[in-house]
C-alpha cells in the first residue's frame, strides 16, 4: 500500500493519528494548509475529506488562513468533481 505522510506538529507521536497517512489512491490534491481524500466510507460518488495538515482539535481551532485555504481547496475539488 502506498501512503502519503500529510500532518504536521504531531502533538503526541505515539498516539496514532486517523489522518498522518493517506492511502495514495484517496488522494485527491492539496494545498500548503489543508488536503483532499476520498472518504472511505463514502455517503456519495465522489465524497471526500477536507482535512487540515496541522493537527487540531476540530474546525474551530483552525486559523483564519487555514479556514480560506480550505475553503479554496473545497472549490477546486468542487471543479475536478463537476468535470468527471
């Protein structure tokens, strides 16, 4: 299996962590703050995970150019998607 190292600051390296490893085939792109996975138990075709590279708690610790960088990213999987 091919993965893909994402995540960075790792609070805690011997907790393991859901997302530090993404399956290269999920993979849909990324930006120097966030990235895109396919969901592994999608509730649609083409549902996917944006996810932040530094590791929080949830959405509310992001910082404010992480929410816009994620946002950016969410359009331009939103553009891949409405092309296939």
């Amino acid at each position: 299996m091919n993965l893909i190292k994402l995540h960075q600051d790792m609070k805690d390296p011997n907790k393991p962590c859901l997302f530090c490893t993404v399956k290269a085939d999920d993979f849909m792109d990324e930006n120097e703050f966030a990235y895109a996975v396919l969901d592994s138990y999608p509730i649609s075709k083409y549902h996917c995970l944006i996810i932040s590279k530094r590791h929080v708690k949830d959405y509310f610790e992001l910082t404010e150019k992480e929410v816009i960088e994620c946002n950016e990213l969410i359009k331009k999987i939103k553009n891949k998607i409405e092309k296939n």
